[in-house]
C-alpha cells in the first residue's frame, strides 16, 4: 500500500473527513486530497503531524510495515483454526 493510500484508510478508520483532517494539521483539504491521491507527498513535520494524529509510528505510516505484521498475524490465526 502506498502512502497516501495508508493515509486515507487510517483517516476514514478514524472517521475523518479531508476537512477534518485538514484542520487538526492546519494545512489545505486540497493538499490532504493530494497526498491520499498520491500527487504530493507530506512535509516531514506534516508526516510527524499524522503520526500524532493516527497515534502509529513513522515507520508504520510511511513503509506499512505494522500493516504487514498485522496481515500475517491474521493469516497464522486463520491457519490455526
């Protein structure tokens, strides 16, 4: 997943608008909507901004390595059952 895909699922996961979004980092929704669409790509302060916001890591939000850890946990409990 990339990251501005991660982005929009954690921000609709938390039921958030753009705007809502948006306001919390105090930037533009048109520049949330450029990131989720992958047109732009967030600040360093604005990645630490989401991390704080998201309440996830750097490394979660920027390579998706909790994602894949949770994928393969969900996938060892299927194979369990």
């Amino acid at each position: 997943m990339e990251l501005g895909a991660r982005i929009k699922s954690l921000r609709t996961q938390r039921g958030l608008s753009q705007e809502a979004l948006a306001g919390q980092l105090e930037v533009s929704h048109q520049a949330v909507a450029k990131w989720e669409s992958g047109k732009s790509q967030p600040s360093t302060a604005n990645l630490r901004a989401l991390c704080g916001v998201f309440g996830v890591s750097l490394d979660a939000l920027v390579s998706g390595e909790e994602d894949r850890m949770q994928q393969i946990a969900a996938e060892q409990q299927a194979q369990i059952r």
